[in-house]
C-alpha cells in the first residue's frame, strides 16, 4: 500500500511537470507570436513640419480626412521704405486661403490673393509616407498641381486680354524626410508656365526649392525657405526667394513669423517673380496664421 501511494505520487508529479511544460511551451509560443506581430507593424513618421506650408511653400503634411485648414497669409511692405514708410508696415498684400482633406491623401485648395488679385486652385496628393518597421520608407512625397488666374484689369492695348493670358501653372515634387524629433528637411523641385510675359522673360521656369524645420523648445521651431529659379541667373529685375522664420504652436493654430524678400505668395509669384533684394533692403515682415477645423463625417 504505502509503495502503490508513492507510485501513484510519482505519476501525478511526472504529469504535472509534463503539463507545466506544455503550458510554458505554449505562453512562448504565445510570446514568439507577438514578437513577430510587433515586429511587422509598421510606424509612420508624424508631423514633419506643423503647418501645410513651410514658410511660402507647401509641406509634405496633409490635411486629414474632413479637415479644414483656413490660412491668413500676411506681407508687409519692403523695409527699405524706412521711417516714413513704417520700415514697411503701411503697406500690406493678403492671401485668404482653404486647404480641404477630401481623404488622407488627397487635398483640395482655393486661395484669394491682393498679389495680381489672383485667384487660384490646388491639388495636392500624397505618393509616399516616411515609415520604418514592416514597410520602410526613408522620406514622405507629395505631388502639388497649382492654377493661377490673375484678374487684374488690362489696360496696354498691345495685350489681347482672353482668358488663357491670364493663366499660370505651377508642379511640384515635395521630398521631406524627418530626421529625429528636432529637424526636418524638404527638397521641392518645381515647374513654373505662365502664358504670359513681357519680351525678356521666360514662359517656363525651373526651380529647387529647399526648407526646413529646427525644434529648440517644445512649442516654437526655426525655418527656412530658399527657392533657386531659372530665370534669375541672367536678371536684373527678379531674385531667388528667401525666407527665414519661426513656428509657434498655440493650441488650435500654428503661427508664422518671418522676413521674406517675397511678397507674392502663389507660386508662380514667390518662386518666378520675386523682386526683393536681400542686399538691398528688399525684405518685408510677414506671418501666416492657420486655424484647423473639423468639417463633416466621423473623425479617428
């Protein structure tokens, strides 16, 4: 009897530590299967810069599905106007601009400038999103289509005033990529066709533009916006735009500040008709403020 006890004791002990092998095979089985799912997630780089443009030019960041952003974008006059002119600041050029996210990767926009009295519209699409994990990207892509329309009277008899010498258009290829929490850079290579010019300039202008975003505190980044354009090198009258700035984040709204030798601010303007002079006190004060709002539908 006492032996048939022990024996039965070693049976229940060599099933439980059987049992207690299968359990342990299991949770790391288990766990193994949760490291590969981990391991083929993919992570999406968010918020490359805070605003849907750099500082006159656009970003690589979209506006959500159902998003709204409304932008007021702000010149002042040059500064080289001096004391009487208020170092520029009694002079102003406005653009009111509407930026739509029909999805997460298609925007729509619609802008109302004083520059030309311009009015113009966008698409702006995304190609390729910065990932790392399961699908690895190294930079986000947009692809931006710009028509602007100038309707300013004509009055030089020599210009045949039909709609199609009013139109110009703009392509761009935005290439950013977001190194860390601090900095972000942009390369946007650009196509400017504007119907019509004077004799001496070009219908077609080429350009490269470069941006960037520094984060030195939690709210507030340092940018900057350099556009090289084809039609510059052998001219007097117009030059590469530059522009440097901060971003303020202010809850709802991201705030601008900057000097810009720009005062266009659709891209035909800023990118193939600048005509500021940075050496020449050709500068202007200038801000954009933009306010997001949540339109329609239901939102993640």
């Amino acid at each position: 009897m006492k032996y048939s006890i022990i024996k039965y004791l070693f049976v229940a002990l060599i099933l439980f530590s059987f049992q207690q092998n299968v359990v342990a095979q299991e949770d790391d089985d288990l766990m193994g299967m949760l490291d590969d799912e981990v391991g083929e997630t993919t992570e999406y780089a968010m918020a490359t810069f805070k605003s849907t443009r750099i500082i006159n030019g656009h970003s690589v960041e979209q506006m959500k599905k159902y998003q709204l952003d409304f932008r007021i974008n702000h010149r002042f006059g040059e500064i080289k106007g001096g004391a009487y002119e208020l170092w520029g600041l009694d002079h102003a050029l406005i653009n009111l601009c509407f930026d739509y996210g029909v999805t997460d990767w298609l925007n729509i926009g619609f802008r109302r400038g004083t520059y030309q009295k311009t009015y113009d519209g966008s698409l702006k699409f995304r190609l390729l999103r910065q990932s790392k994990g399961k699908r690895v990207m190294p930079v986000s892509v947009s692809y931006y289509a710009d028509m602007a329309i100038n309707t300013l009277k004509i009055t030089d008899p020599n210009i045949e005033d039909i709609f199609s010498n009013r139109l110009a258009y703009t392509h761009q290829l935005l290439i950013a990529r977001k190194f860390g929490e601090k900095l972000s850079l942009q390369i946007s290579p650009s196509f400017v066709h504007r119907n019509l010019i004077t004799a001496s300039e070009p219908n077609d202008v080429y350009a490269i533009g470069f941006g960037g975003r520094y984060k030195f505190i939690r709210r507030v980044a340092f940018t900057f916006e350099y556009f090289y354009a084809s039609n510059t090198a052998a001219s007097t009258d117009f030059y590469n735009g530059f522009s440097l700035g901060f971003d303020i984040e202010t809850g709802g709204h991201v705030f601008q500040l900057f000097v810009t030798n720009s005062g266009a601010m659709v891209e035909k303007g800023f990118i193939a008709e600048t005509t500021g002079n940075w050496l020449d006190g050709g500068l202007r004060y200038g801000f954009n403020m933009s306010r997001v709002f949540a339109l329609g539908g239901s939102h993640e």
